[in-house]
C-alpha cells in the first residue's frame, strides 16, 4: 500500500469523466493506470519549458497524463489528463 495520496483537479476529474462517457474501458485503464504512480513516478520524465517545471508525463496508451509529485506531502496531483496531440496546449 502506496503512502502516497492522488488528488485530481478539477480538469483531471472533468477530462476523466468525458473519456469515461464515451470509452469508460479506456477510463477504467486510465484510473488504474494513475494507481499506481506512487510506484512509478520515478521513471516518468519530466517535461521541458519553464511553464511545465517539476511537472511530469505518464503515457497512458494515446492518452497522457500530466502530474506534480510532492515527496515531502507525500502527494501526487494530477494535473490534466487529456489525449497527447491536445495535452500539452
């Protein structure tokens, strides 16, 4: 059991929720995909520019997404999670 906890904004939860409307296998995938970053995050690059610092990117089959990991709250925040032509916009 993760230490970690994942808090999702509200783009995360909205974005999450209209994949599940029209794919809710994908969602699930996503959902359980996200469950287990606290044991992975490490392996995730983080991306580049300045307005992307120390957020970083998990694939998610065409889907990517996007989260800030707080080691010392020992809290993951998912960002955004959105299909990868339009995630980084």
């Amino acid at each position: 059991m993760s230490r970690f906890q994942i808090l999702y904004t509200a783009e995360a939860k909205e974005r999450l929720a209209e994949i599940a409307k029209f794919d809710p296998k994908s969602a699930r995938i996503i959902f359980d995909h996200i469950k287990q970053l606290p044991d992975t995050y490490r392996t995730d690059p983080f991306l580049q520019g300045a307005h992307f610092k120390g957020l970083r990117r998990n694939r998610i089959g065409r889907c990517r997404a996007i989260y800030r990991v707080l080691e010392q709250e020992e809290r993951i925040h998912i960002i955004t999670i959105d299909l990868r032509k339009s995630v980084y916009d």
